[in-house]
C-alpha cells in the first residue's frame, strides 16, 4: 500500500483567519501538491495568474493544487480525496467555524489511508478574551484550543499578545506562533516535503518563524530508548520523522507530529535518517540534539524485537 | 370538456371548516372540482361515477413536513429493527425482538445474496430494546466468517461489524481509535462508534448514504412508502441537490407512476449565504407540481439523546457537558440576515431550547431589518419549546414542525436520563404551541422513526411511550387537531396550504384512502386506522 495520505486540520472560530493561512499556503506550496477542502472558496481569492481552472466546486491551481468545497459532508469529501488521481500529496481541511477539530482528526486516525497531519488552531488575539468567556459558544471555542497541536496567534498587531497568550495557556501547553497575514511556512504546516530524504541544506533554516534538526549515520538504537524519545520529546519539537535502524536488526519509521507519535516495522535503510522541526523560539536544536545522543550512547538496553509490533502503533505521550 | 370522475366514499373528512364532512368529490384535471353528496358535480355538467372508494373513508392526502429521502434508500439492505416495517413493496419485515431472532434474519439474508463476496448490511438495529445482551462481532462472525457484514444502527451514529470487516479495515487490537469499542481483552469488539470510526468500513463495503439518496431506487421506494401512509406531500429537508441529484428528482418524479409530491430543501450550509442565494434561484426555475424548490434547511445543535443538543439550565440530569452548535449563533444572525432578505423561507434544525432561542433570536434581528410578513419561516423539532418562546415564535410568525414521534420512541430515556422528568413532561408540546398561536405541523423524521402521519398523529394525541407510559397528559391534542396538523398545518410550513392539505374546490386532489374514520375511533387507536392507498393529483395508488 502507498504511504498514508497526510491530513491537516485547520480549525479556528469566525474571523480567526483560516482563509488568510490556507492563501498563504497555496501561493507558498513549495512544490507540494496540496488538495485543500474548504467550507466556502467565495472567500479565497485566488489570483487569476495561479488558477488553471475553476469548476463549480473545484479549483486548479498551475502550481499543482487543488481547492475544493466541503460541500457539507465531510466523510464524502474525504472518499473523494483518497479516490482521487493522481492522489495529492497533503490533505488540508479548512473546519468550519464551529466543528470539533478533534473529531475531524479522528477520521484520519481511524481510515489506514490517512495519516493525521496535525490540528493546527488559529486564535484572533483580538477577541479570544471575550469568545472564551462568551456562554454559548466559549466551550466550543475551547475546545478548538484544547485539540491543538499548533496554536496560531493572528492580529497581535491590533491586541494585546500577552493577554492572549495567557488566556491561550489556559487550555493549552502546545506551542504558540505568531502569523501575520496568514504567513505560516508549509514546512511546519505540513511537515518538510520529501519522503523520508533529508532536505538540502540550504531549505533548512529558511524561515525565521522555526528551527529544525537532523540526523544521518549507521547507528542503531533500542525499541525502548527511541520510544522513550517519541514519548517525552524536547518541548518545542513540533514535527518529527523519518527511520531508524534497530539494535538486533530491523527498523523503524517514525512520525510525530503535535501530540501523537506512532512507529511502524519498516525495511532497513541504509542508515538512521530523522528530521525534526519546530516554532522558534520554543524548540531548541541544540535540547534535541542531547537527547538524540543520549538515546544513541544508551546500552544495557535488552534488543526489542519489532516483530513485537504488527503494525502502526501509536505512542501515547506525556502531555 | 376534460373528464371528470365524482368518487363516492364511505365518507369523505375535508378539513374545510365550511363543509367538514361529504360523501362525494367530483374530480376534474388532478383537482378538486366540487364536494359535497351525489349532486356535487351536477352544476359543472356531472361526471362518471367511480365507486371504488364506497367502503373507505377519504381524507386529505397527508402532509411530511420533516422527513428524508435516505428512507427510500435503506431498503436495498436487510431490515433488522425491533418494530415491525413495511417495506416500500408493502412486504411486511417482523420486528426482531430477540438477538437470536437478529442473527437468524441476518442468517437469511445472508442465504438471499448472489455470490460469496457480496457484503451483508443490515439497518435500523437498536441495542435500546435488546438490553439483555450487546450485539458483537462474534454474533456476526456466527452469520458468516468470511463475508463482510454491517449492522448499521437505527440512530445511524452505530454499526456493529463481524470479524472480515474489521479485518478490512484494517481494526485490530494494536488500534487506538476513539469508537472502536474493545472487549475486556482489548480486541474490537465490533461495535464502531461515529462516522470516524464506521468510515473506513462504509468505505470498503462502498455504504454510501450521499450516492443511496440520488439514485433512482431511492426517489421511487421514498414515494412507495409515502404512498404506504397515506402521505402524498413530503419533504426532503437537507438536501445537497448536486445537478446530478436534481436530474435524477426531475425525471423521476415526472413520471406519470410517481405518486408523490417531493419538496426539498437545500443544505443552507454547504455554500456561503451568496451562493445558497444563486442556487435557490435556479432551483426554483426547475419546479413542477411534484418537485417544489426553493426552501432552504439550516442547522443549530445536535440531538438530545445524542446529548449534542443545546440545552438551557440545568442542562442534562446525567451531567453530560452542553451539546455542540453546528452554526454559531452568529454566523446564524448572519444567515438568516441574508435569506430572509433574499426571499428564502427557512426551515431551521433546533433540539435544545437554547438552540430554539438562538434561532428565534436571529429571526427576530433578521424579521426587524427586512420587512416581510409571510415568511413562515419554520423551527424544526423544537423538543423544549416552551409556551414563553412559542409566544415570541407568534409574535414573529414563525412556524413549530415538531417531532411527536419521539414521545413514542424516546420518551421515557427523555424522563430518565436525557433532560429529566420535568421538560420530558413538556416535550414537543403542541397543546402549548397551539395555544399560543403557532401553526403546528408534527412529523417523524424519517428513517430516524418511520413515517406514518397517523402514528404520529396518534403520538400528539395520546402522549404515550414505548414503555406505554402517558408523558405530560396537558400537552396532549385532540384529534381534529392532530390530524389538522398533518395536512394543513404541514402544508401551511411549506407554503402549500393554498393547493393542498384540505379537501375543497380548487385543491389538487390529493387524498389519503383509509379502511376507518380516524375522527371516529377511540383516539387509542388512530395508529391503527389501516391506510389503504392515495390518490396523488388526481391518480389513484391503491396498495
């Protein structure tokens, strides 16, 4: 089977600037063949120069994506996405105002297709204060932060940030950035492209609004100590992927993204290669990299065998 | 001069104030020419007399008001439901009210299927009245080990799944999704709960609800069973109404065979307000007297026994967390704004009562900035409505379409551990809504319950539960009243009270043909009045 097809939930109340982060995404794709599915695309705005074509529910992109409307009914969308070929390479899911980002994210847990890419919650520091504490829809709202792996912070230049911080940390310990105009990189939206390869150098470190770290050599590492790792990351550390070779033989691969992990038996590579990334100034390359070590020098450890694990286990992770 | 045919009947019951009761209706091109006794057609130049109703009792053809097309679509699966159905052929499926009764017609549907591949599913289960032992896998893996099988839940929030299908989908005890039910020793037990976790199966046993709910089976069995009771009007209230979706409509409810007028109202949520605007004006262009378009359908909470309704203080008794709105109320203002000032009358999803004052409030900014007194604009269930917003709903003219059945069904789990004794007693309360003015219409919201006016009909009328319990006797409603509200009360929602809904000169003759007088049995039995067919514009569909 192909690699499951990576799914991002975008969720965040009215006026949060969802349509502002997905524009932003489709103009800054960088290379990846992303297929977006939102509530309304009255709203997007695409340039005329960007759009191939524009049916009645769906519009193509000449840098590869695909724009298509919810059309109410979520699972329908999702069917068509995964039947769909060529299969895009992401899957972006606009929430509607109100939806529950976590039931959304179940879907993609739940379907061997679909791999969960992270739920990423946009907060308007503007007016979260008063929505948190409004007794209709405060709840709703709250949940929204609670299932966030990413917490986005828009319209800081028009509000108190440290207000909405402290109101976010409320319902929160996932890391905080600050995005003007939308301006989130799709590297820590999506993950760094490519399959498992390391990127050129030169795509590291590109943007200011997060660090990454990596790793590539013959070494081998223990079920327990590398899972240890998965479960009690570094903070700060957003994404993480890639495989690694197993003391005794075998591999794994490996993703982590927010606040789930999960390992899979996988060929042998030719060597460990991870990749890492996540919001500055929160995750610290330099705090990785010593755990990194520490999981490598670790002995004494007895070789788990990934006989013991059949398929996709997911870690559970210390909140 | 066209034809025209004067039915005799046993009795005619015409819900016209100004001539109640008749033994004649003369009818001339599918409408009501005249009423009254042998001379009725006398002064328009008489017609042939047609005698085939002279045992049965005529009354107008009834009125759905809140029902869906998926329930013409389940029937392409086994029927598994604790209450005896009738399917759209009019074959009788027994209720099953004993988990080896389940497996034995699982068993023998299992037998009917063509080849050994073939996936077996199988609708309108429900463990609520089958307490004694959960349905599980194992039970379906004693059906077949081999061949895929489904169980899909009456609420349609559940299914149980045997073994290959959670194989299929790759469920296993290494799974770690929320609903996928475990066994004390971590296996799946084969229960998947919500549409996360049925997903993957629905998908690989190629269960889907939006293809089942155009295609042309489904339009023509959703006109078999309206036609089954006595029902010639019914909605389809949430419809996406894709193109390919409203051809299928058009062409089969043109055919000259179809016997019931449908009219949908489209999903007001799938698109932005504007282009809801635009669809609904090309919608209405492609109207016909058995297809109407353009109402639209809005969403507020959830459902109360799904504990996802929103409900005022003091909330649920089991302490569950207030329900989920799936419109924000302000997006909600924002909705009804423009529709309203579009033209667009709305039919607006409320189970809680804090949903149905959400509604009520945005209607009332809404009605305020746009003058337009005719919008019979309609609340859909309004479970918790009480007399307090009944009377702003007056005061606005909005309409109460509310779920009687569930009194039935759901009443005595209302009492016990939804929203307690106190607003169960209150509960989809008609005698208050009619008291304080609003046009009532009641329904069944089928497949959820079955569709039946006369049941539910019966429901209003008496109060009574599954467990036969009488749930809030001031509520009840008298039965001239009820069955008011499943012609024209239903047809006053749907702004079709000026063609149907009584039977009186000029109406389009569409009646309901029933073996009893529904006014003149004991009120207990008005469930039982046996339907024996319609006659849709004019066009006779006996059973």
């Amino acid at each position: 089977m192909s690699q499951p097809l990576p799914l991002t939930v975008v969720s965040g109340y009215l006026g949060a600037g969802k349509t502002s982060l997905i524009n932003h995404l489709l103009r800054h794709a960088g290379g990846r063949r992303i297929m977006v599915l939102v509530n309304d695309f009255g709203a997007l705005n695409i340039d005329a120069d960007l759009l191939e074509s524009a049916e009645e529910d769906t519009l193509t992109l000449s840098n590869g994506c695909v724009c298509c409307t919810l059309g109410g009914d979520l699972f329908y969308a999702l069917a068509n996405a995964l039947d769909r070929r060529p299969r895009p390479d992401y899957l972006v899911i606009e929430a509607s105002g109100v939806a529950q980002p976590a039931k959304i994210a179940m879907a993609a847990q739940a379907e061997p297709e679909l791999a969960l890419g992270g739920i990423v919650t946009l907060v308007d520091a503007a007016n979260i204060a008063t929505l948190l504490a409004d007794p209709l829809i405060g709840g709703q709202v709250a949940e929204q932060i609670e299932s966030a792996d990413l917490l986005i912070l828009t319209k800081t230049d028009i509000a108190d940030e440290t207000a909405a911080r402290a109101a976010i940390a409320e319902h929160s310990a996932s890391p905080v950035v600050v995005a003007r105009h939308g301006a989130v990189p799709a590297d820590l939206l999506l993950g760094l492209p490519g399959g498992g390869s390391l990127p050129e150098p030169a795509h590291l470190h590109h943007y200011e609004l997060y660090a990454s770290w990596s790793y590539a050599g013959r070494d081998r590492v223990t079920l327990a100590t590398f899972r240890q790792l998965l479960e009690r990351p570094p903070s700060g550390l957003y994404r993480l992927k890639g495989r690694v070779l197993l003391r005794g033989g075998g591999a794994l691969e490996a993703h982590l993204v927010g606040r789930q992990a999960s390992i899979t038996p996988c060929p042998e590579p030719e060597e460990t290669r991870l990749v890492a990334i996540g919001p500055k100034p929160l995750f610290d390359p330099g705090a990785l990299e010593t755990v990194w070590r520490h999981v490598l020098d670790k002995d004494g450890d007895a070789p788990a065998s990934p006989a013991s694990l059949s398929r996709r286990l997911v870690v559970s992770r210390l909140a | 001069m066209s034809e025209t045919t004067v039915y005799r009947a046993r009795k005619i019951v015409t819900l016209d104030p100004n001539r109640p009761e008749a033994t004649h209706v003369a009818v001339r091109e599918g409408r009501i020419l005249a009423v009254g006794d042998a001379d009725a057609a006398e002064q328009w130049g008489g017609g042939r007399l047609d005698e085939r109703f002279g045992d049965a009792v005529l009354l107008p053809g009834f009125v759905e008001g809140h029902a869906h097309m998926m329930a013409g679509a389940m029937w392409r699966y086994a029927y598994v439901g604790y209450h005896d159905r009738l399917d759209p052929a009019g074959a009788l499926w027994p209720g099953l009210t004993e988990i080896d009764a389940v497996i034995a017609g699982l068993k023998a549907a299992e037998q009917a299927l063509p080849d050994a591949e073939t996936p077996l599913v199988a609708w309108g289960f429900d463990p609520i009245f089958l307490p004694v032992e959960r349905l599980e896998r194992r039970h379906l893996d004693s059906v077949s080990a081999s061949r895929p099988i489904a169980v899909i839940h009456s609420n349609f929030h559940l299914m149980t799944v045997n073994s290959p299908a959670l194989e299929l989908a790759q469920y296993s005890r290494d799974t770690n999704v929320e609903g996928v039910a475990r066994r004390p020793d971590g296996e799946p037990n084969g229960e998947l709960q919500e549409m996360a976790a049925m997903f993957p199966v629905m998908r690989r046993l190629s269960i889907d609800f939006k293809q089942l709910g155009k295609h042309r089976d489904t339009i023509t069995n959703y006109g078999a069973t309206a036609r089954q009771v006595g029902v010639t009007t019914a909605t389809d209230l949430f419809a996406m109404l894709e193109q390919d979706d409203l051809d299928a409509l058009i062409a089969v409810t043109g055919r000259e065979d179809y016997p019931l007028r449908v009219v949908p109202a489209l999903n007001g949520l799938m698109h932005g307000p504007d282009q809801v605007l635009a669809r609904i004006k090309d919608l209405r262009a492609r109207s016909s007297d058995r297809l109407r378009l353009g109402a639209v359908k809005l969403m507020t909470d959830g459902s109360i026994q799904g504990y996802t309704a929103r409900v005022k203080w003091p909330g649920y008794v089991n302490g569950a967390t207030n329900g989920i709105w799936n419109t924000a109320p302000e997006q909600l203002d924002r909705l009804c704004e423009i529709l309203h000032a579009g033209g667009i009358q709305m039919h607006i999803h409320t189970n809680g009562d804090e949903a149905s004052e959400a509604a009520i409030d945005s209607l009332e900014k809404a009605t305020a900035k746009h003058p337009w007194r005719d919008h019979r604009h309609t609340l859909q269930h309004g479970q918790m409505i009480g007399p307090a917003q009944f009377q702003r709903m007056a005061a606005l003219g909005l309409c109460a379409n509310l779920f009687a059945n569930h009194i039935y069904y759901f009443g005595d789990q209302h009492a016990a551990v939804t929203i307690g004794e106190d607003r169960a007693l209150r509960m989809d309360a008609c005698r208050a809504a009619l008291d304080a003015g609003v046009p009532l219409a009641i329904h069944s919201d089928a497949p959820v319950t079955p569709m039946g006016p006369l049941f539910t009909a019966w429901c209003a009328v008496t109060r009574r539960t599954f467990s036969g319990r009488l749930l809030g006797a001031a509520q009840r409603i008298s039965v001239p009243e009820a069955l008011r509200a499943i012609t024209l009360g239903a047809a006053y929602t749907l702004k079709l009270d000026h063609e149907i809904g009584s039977i009186e000169a000029g109406k389009r003759a569409d009646f309901a043909v029933l073996g009893e007088d529904p006014t003149a049995v004991d009120p207990e039995a008005l469930r039982d009045v046996p339907v024996l067919g319609t006659v849709s514009g004019g066009r006779v569909f006996l059973s």
